[in-house]
C-alpha cells in the first residue's frame, strides 16, 4: 500500500503475475544459493569474523537459505 502523496514507482503498475514472472526457478536455486553463500562469507570476512567460531560456522549457507525463503514469493 502506498502512503498518500507518496510518488508511484514503476513497480505500482506491474500486476502479481508479472512480478511474481521474477521469481528464481526451482533448478536455478542451488546456484543462486551457493552463490549467495559466496557473498554472506565475504561480508563476514570484511567484517574480520571468524567464518571458524562454531556459531558461525554454516552462517553463510543460513543466511542464503533465508534469502531465498523470504524472497521467493
């Protein structure tokens, strides 16, 4: 829902099926997965986390996963 006098944005004039067109397929999610992963590692190297603590250790597979679930549609 768009607040009033709020400016419309290209996305207000694309219906559901276009938008949801978008969505990663079911054999494209391993790769964009992984590659996710690759990221969230990344970051947590920049940040000078150890990827090693047990409390990390499969954070950037976790946060991959969550990626995908929450924007999957």
């Amino acid at each position: 829902m768009r607040k009033p006098g709020a400016s419309t944005t290209e996305t207000d004039s694309v219906g559901i099926a276009e938008r949801d067109s978008n969505l990663i397929s079911t054999e494209q999610e391993p790769e964009v997965e992984r590659r996710i992963g690759l990221h969230v590692a990344a970051i947590l190297d920049l940040l000078g986390l150890d990827r090693a603590d047990p409390n990390l250790r499969h954070t950037p597979e976790r946060v991959a996963r969550m990626f995908l679930e929450m924007f999957h549609g």
